[in-house]
C-alpha cells in the first residue's frame, strides 16, 4: 500500500470517527435538554405559562443545536469534495504534456 492510500484511509477513518463523535454530542446534549425540560414541567406544579415557556426554549435548543451539526456537516463534506475534485483536476492537468501553443484565442 503507497504512502496516499495510507494517508486516505486515515483520513477516511479520521471523519467516520468526528462524524460518529459529533453526532454522538449533539444526541447525548439534546437528550440533556429534554430530560431538564421534563424535570422542570413536572416541578412546576401545572404554571402553564411557565410550562409553555421551559418546552418553548427545549424546543429551541434542541432544534437549534441539531441544525447547527447538521448544517456544518454538510458544508464540511461539500468543502472536502470540492477541494478533493479540484487537486484531482490539477494533476490531471500538470500532467497533460504541453503542445506548446497558446490556449487563448486570438494570442
């Protein structure tokens, strides 16, 4: 195995491991959220607008922090594909011989 088959297994197992950590933290503190929420319904004793307030705000968090991961994740890989398809396309071209015309027209 050369060096950057190496190098790209790490890397691959580099991210299934944040990824697996990242969403790992955003389940274990959504799960946090929603079990403070739920002890502080239950000690509020039946104050719906005190109520209505707590889920309101564990709604939010939750939401928030969810489409927060998510959204990072996303522009992540779209930034690791483009960068990946763009050194591709740059060996490709380094190593395209030159015929020693000039590619502009009218040069």
């Amino acid at each position: 195995m050369s060096q950057d088959q190496a190098a790209a297994i790490t890397d691959t197992q580099l991210e299934k491991t944040r990824a697996r950590y990242g969403l790992l933290a955003v389940v274990a503190s959504n799960l946090a959220i929603v079990v403070v929420a739920i002890i502080g319904v239950w000690r509020l004793d039946g104050d719906k607008s005190v109520i209505v307030g707590v889920l309101t705000a564990a709604f939010t968090a939750v939401s928030s922090m969810t489409t927060a991961y998510l959204g990072i994740k996303a522009i992540s890989n779209t930034a690791k594909s483009f960068a990946l398809s763009d050194s591709a396309r740059r060996a490709a071209g380094s190593a395209a011989p030159s015929g020693g015309t000039d590619p502009r027209p009218g040069a």
